[in-house]
C-alpha cells in the first residue's frame, strides 16, 4: 500500500537508480544482490530522487530494509566535505554495529566513511575524540545525545538524510520519542532540507497516527496487518500448565531439535528469567549462552562476535535482540515467555512477537 505524490515508479534493476559505479560494484559483488527486493524496488526510487521527500516504509523482517536506508544514505553523500551528512538513530548498539557492517561492505569501492557512535567498550573507549568527521554515522539515543548535546563533538548542520531504524520503537512513547523529538526539532532547524527515513516492519495504529500528525509531508509505503506474517516461518504453539512445565517441554523436546539444527534464539520476558533459564539448562548439561541488556557493552560484544562465528549454536536472549538483528543460520526462535505490552501486562505485545519470530526466515529463507 503506497500513499503519496511521486512521479517515480518500481525499479526493476539498481542500473535504473542511476547509482555510481563504486556503489554498484558494492551492490554486485559484496552484497551479492542481482536485483532490487520487492520493498528496495518500492522504496529507492523514492529515496533518492529529488525532491527526496520524507519517508515512513513497512515491510517485512528480512525484506531488505536496511539495504534501502543503507543504499539513500550513501548515494547522497558527498566525498569532498568531510561532515557528517547521514544519520542512522538504532535502539540497540548490537543493531547499529550491524547496520555499519552493511554500509561498509556496500560501501569498499567508494571513499565513504562511516562511524558508530555507541556506549564504549573498554577496548573502544569512545568514538567521541575531538570533531567527528566521518560523513556517514550510526548510533544509539544515549550516545547521540551525548555527542549532539553535551560533547557538542557531532555536527548536524551538513545532514542530508537522517534514519529512524525500527521507527515504530523510537517514535513509541514507551521507546525513544522524547529523544527522537527532540532531534528532529534541533535537525528542522540546523539542516531544514534533510529527508527523514522512519522504517520499521511493524508500526502500531498509535504510532501510526503520531506519525501522521508529526510528519504530515512524507511518502508512505505500509503493508496491510494480515499479510504481516511471514509465509517462510512455520509457527508452532505448545500449551503447558505451568513454569516448571514450560521448562521440561524446552529441556526435553525443543532442546533436542535446536542442536540439531542450524543455529536458534530462546526469547525470554526478563533480564532474571534469561539468566534463571540459562543457569538451568547449563546445569542440565546443555551448552548455550545469554545476553541482556545489564551485560556490559564488551561482553555482549563478545556474545554476539561467537554467535555470528558459529562457536555459540543456541543463545538465549531478551527482547535486546527482537529487532534486526540478523543471522542467516538462524532457523528457530522460540518464545519461551510471550511477549506482553508494558501497560498492559496480560496483554499480548503482537508487534513484538513479529519481530522476534522475524529472526528467522531472513530473506525468504525457511524458519
């Protein structure tokens, strides 16, 4: 479902985009990409042609999102002015890592840099040394605030696009609204002609309507609520009586299947119950490993660097990793606890579940 003006229509090659050589030797030969997906197709046309209007765009996870973000940042930048130009807000530093990985794959071929600007790991004491010049940048709310306002060490006045990843979150008011407001006012007034990118694969009828009223001028690309699901993922419910029983049906039956599979995420409501869960089943003599977000930043590095290698095949997770995060081996999520609104604890959280399901089936692969 497509609203808004646009003389532009679907892509069908990345040729048609008028994208420069360097960026499509990154397309071709490092993303492997050989033609746009279904929402890139949608999206890019409107991206990057001028009058480069807003945008606020729902797809599916693994539909190839952030190859449209990624792809409208770099094509706008300019290699000659060493400034900050493009923008990418994440909620996660985990997301915003992977984000820039994707940047500076698609981008080897050009003289683009890029930085992420992320709670410091004690090997990386922090990006923000001294004026930031890297003309594409990823960060996180706490740290970009930081850099933007106290540091004053991030300069937003040359911003030609700024993203809003898992827009629906950052623009929730149990999420990052305050903090995304208040950018969004500071960048109207420093860089009034920036383009402003909200993607998401869900987006609450709440956030629907604050979007609406805040960014009233914008294309917008949604996907009806009942197509949402992904048609790759087999979903499967286990009914159990209690807690105790929702362990052994994990230990006993689920466990089994997961090592032998190719790699899998336990979703679990709390920081306490993923710790109490994985305790558990490494008493029972499973081998798995946990991440939260009370682990320090060089610790859940450290977790997520052994997952993506393979050297860890079953992590249990809060909702930390529910959004974006991205690895292709991962063929079964399950969902220990479901997931519940926060002011509604008996309610189910339906955007959420998406979102952790979303972990598999990347790309329209089978989950």
């Amino acid at each position: 479902l497509v609203e808004g003006n646009s003389l532009y229509t679907s892509a069908k090659t990345f040729e048609e985009l008028k994208i420069s050589e360097p960026l499509l030797r990154g397309i071709y030969s490092e993303m492997k990409f050989e033609r746009p997906s279904k929402i890139q197709a949608e999206t890019l046309p409107l991206i990057m042609n001028p009058p480069h209007r807003n945008l606020v765009a729902q797809a599916h996870n693994g539909s190839g999102k952030t190859t449209c973000f990624v792809l409208g940042m770099l094509s706008r930048v300019n290699t000659s002015l060493h400034e900050p130009q493009a923008l990418c807000v994440c909620p996660t530093r985990e997301l915003a890592l992977q984000n820039q990985a994707v940047l500076e794959r698609m981008a080897r071929f050009t003289d683009i840099k890029s930085t992420c600007i992320i709670p410091p790991t004690e090997s990386i004491r922090s990006s923000l040394l001294g004026h930031i010049v890297d003309q594409v940048i990823f960060g996180t709310p706490g740290s970009l605030e930081r850099a933007i306002v106290n540091e004053r060490n991030l300069d937003v006045q040359h911003l030609k696009v700024l993203v809003f990843d898992e827009a629906d979150h950052m623009l929730d008011q149990n999420g990052f609204r305050d903090f995304s407001m208040k950018l969004l006012r500071r960048i109207n007034k420093q860089a009034p002609s920036c383009q402003l990118l909200l993607f998401s694969a869900t987006f609450s009828e709440k956030v629907k309507n604050f979007v609406s009223k805040s960014i009233p001028i914008a294309n917008r690309v949604f996907v009806e609520k009942l197509e949402l699901s992904l048609d790759v993922i087999k979903q499967y419910r286990v009914d159990c009586p209690s807690e105790a029983a929702k362990f052994e049906v994990l230990k006993d039956r689920i466990f089994p299947i997961a090592e032998k599979l190719g790699q899998s995420i336990i979703f679990a409501k709390s920081q306490r119950s993923v710790t109490e869960l994985h305790e558990k089943l490494e008493a029972d003599g499973h081998k798995c490993s946990s991440i939260q977000g009370g682990y320090s930043p060089d610790l859940r590095d450290k977790i997520i660097d052994e997952f993506r290698q393979g050297i860890t095949r079953i992590l249990i997770s809060t909702d930390v990793l529910s959004r974006g995060f991205d690895v292709a081996q991962v063929t079964l999520v399950v969902n220990f606890d479901l997931p519940v609104t926060r002011d509604y604890p008996k309610q189910p959280d339906y955007e959420t579940y998406l979102h952790r399901i979303g972990r598999s089936g990347r790309f329209g692969r089978k989950g």
